[in-house]
C-alpha cells in the first residue's frame, strides 16, 4: 500500500507559500498525477485523449493551474460510473487515501475527505478536497489532430500520457 498521506503532508510543509489555496492546488496537482497513472495503466482507460488546460500544464509546461481533468473517448467505450468505482477500488486497494467518487452524465467527482487532517480546513470549512474528471463522446473534435504520447515525470512517477 502507498502512504500517499506522508507525501502529502511532506508537500505542504515544504511549500514556500503558506496560503491554504496555493496549498490545497499542490494536493490536487499531486492528486492529478496519481488519477494519470492510473488512467493510463490500466487497458480499460488507457485510450482516452487527455486535454484542456490540465494536459497544457502537465503535458506542456504551461504556467496554469487547471481544476479539472478533460477527455476524450474516441471509442465510446468508457462507462462513467464504472470508472467512479475502479477508481474508489484502486485508492482502496493500493493507498492510504479514503475516497468517494460521484458521478454524473460525463464527470466524475472524487471527494477526498482530508484537508481537515493535513490542517488545510478550519472546522466551519469542508474537509473535501474535489477532483473533477470529465469524459466526453459525443463529439471528436480532436479527429483532426496528431495525438501524441507524452512522458511524464512527476512526484517519483512515469505517466505515459495521451494527448
């Protein structure tokens, strides 16, 4: 099992800055690589085209912070609820991270309860911090694109990535 929480709270206390935002965004871009490995190790989702301003800022270097994660299905195969629960099963199985993911029409949400735990929430504040997967098939706007794999080499981890 991977000690994500250690990593985590080694992140936060070796930040420059002391503001909760700028603090919560590194546990989320952390986060984000984490879901890229996943996504593209495993058969089932490896296919999906990763763009938007996340793939900028991973894939690119782009100086921007992205709330979300944006693909494309170009087979029309990946079932959005389906997906919530392999990914609630993964972090079960393989982190020290709780998990719950909530899905809708093209996105999913994973909430993980543990701002409170690393002191990034006061108690009048939620302890979730949110990421936000959205899955788009109805539309192959990047048909007319050169799809690339781009390494990434981030947090002690290799994502062959899609974009």
């Amino acid at each position: 099992m991977e000690l994500i929480k250690i990593f985590l709270t080694k992140l936060i206390k070796d930040s420059a800055f002391d503001d909760k935002v700028f603090r919560r965004n590194l546990l989320k871009n952390y986060l984000q690589i984490i879901f890229l490995d996943f996504i593209y190790s495993n058969r089932k989702y490896s296919q999906l085209i990763f763009y938007g301003g996340s793939s900028l800022a991973h894939c690119y270097n782009m100086p921007r912070f992205s709330e979300d994660l944006d693909f494309v299905d170009l087979k029309k195969e990946i079932e959005i609820p389906k997906l919530a629960k392999d990914l609630e099963m993964y972090f079960k199985k393989n982190t020290d991270l709780e998990v719950k993911a909530v899905s809708q029409k093209f996105r999913t949400y994973l909430k993980f309860p543990l701002l409170r735990e690393l002191g990034l929430a006061g108690k009048s504040e939620s302890d979730l911090l949110f990421l936000k997967i959205e899955i788009f098939n109805e539309f192959d706007f990047c048909a007319d694109y050169k799809i690339e794999t781009i390494p990434l080499f981030k947090f002690n981890r290799t994502v062959l990535v899609k974009t």
